[in-house]
C-alpha cells in the first residue's frame, strides 16, 4: 500500500484522498476535508536531502502569504482571477485534443500504423494549447480514446 494512503487510512479519511499525481518525483494526493491539503511523498532517490526541500517549499509558501496578506484577497480568487489554475474541465480538455488531431492528421495515419508513440506528441500539442495548464495523465488518456475512435 502507498504510504500516503496507509497514513489516510489510519486516520479514518482515506476515502477523502484523491490520487493528484504519481511521478518520479513525488505522489501527490488532495485529500478534501476541513481545510483541504495535499499530501505528498518525497522520492529521496531524486531529492536527497528532503527536509532542504521541505524548507523550501515552506519559505515559498510563506512569501506567498505574505503577499496575498498585504494586497489582500483570498488565494482561490487569485489563481482564478490571474488563470494561473489548471485545466481540469474534461469538455475543455476534450476540445484542446480534438484541436491538435484535427490539424495534425500526418500523427493521426502514424499512430493508426502502429507507431504508438506519435499518441505523445498529441499530448505535447494539447499541453501548447492549454499553455501548460493541462494535466497530462488525463490529456492521454484522452488521446488514446480519441486516436481509437479516428
């Protein structure tokens, strides 16, 4: 079992966990309770020295404070306001994916005569098209539907 699940677990809330993201880098759960966090779990074969990492991340977030302290706001709004959030709505991502096979068919007839990989170059088209705001593990599971269904 994942360690961050077996921690949700033993405190009852394992079912407000929701998988945000499982990399080289980390695993990262948003876990919706009272206030909702996120939990992540550090790879140390990657990040050596894990508390340095955490210092970081903790005076980043202080300046970030801060910040929002001294001008004001509420940091949702924010994020909303500057479109600095992610692209989670699935239509929206949809959209970007039908987009970048439409105007590439030279991809679409590679990946129908086998060559798989040309499903990521869809990916990276989208991640353009959503300037970066795109969750690329739900973007190809997108484009391997679409590509099936072209």
């Amino acid at each position: 079992m994942n360690p961050i699940v077996n921690v949700l677990h033993q405190f009852g809330i394992d079912d407000a966990a929701l998988p945000h993201g499982n990399g080289h880098i980390n695993n990262t759960f948003l876990v919706e309770c009272n206030p909702r966090v996120i939990l992540q779990r550090i790879n140390t074969s990657i990040f050596k020295k894990p508390a340095e990492v955490m210092e970081n991340i903790m005076a980043v977030t202080a300046y970030l404070r801060e910040k929002i302290a001294e001008k004001g706001g509420d940091p949702e709004a924010i994020v909303k306001e500057r479109g600095l959030g992610a692209v989670s709505d699935l239509s929206a991502l949809e959209a970007f994916v039908d987009q970048a096979i439409a105007a590439n068919p030279g991809p679409v007839a590679d990946f129908k005569a086998g060559k798989k990989a040309a499903a990521g170059f869809f990916v990276g088209q989208v991640m353009k098209l959503s300037k970066g705001k795109a969750d690329p593990k739900i973007v190809g599971g997108i484009v391997a539907k679409k590509l099936a269904e072209a």
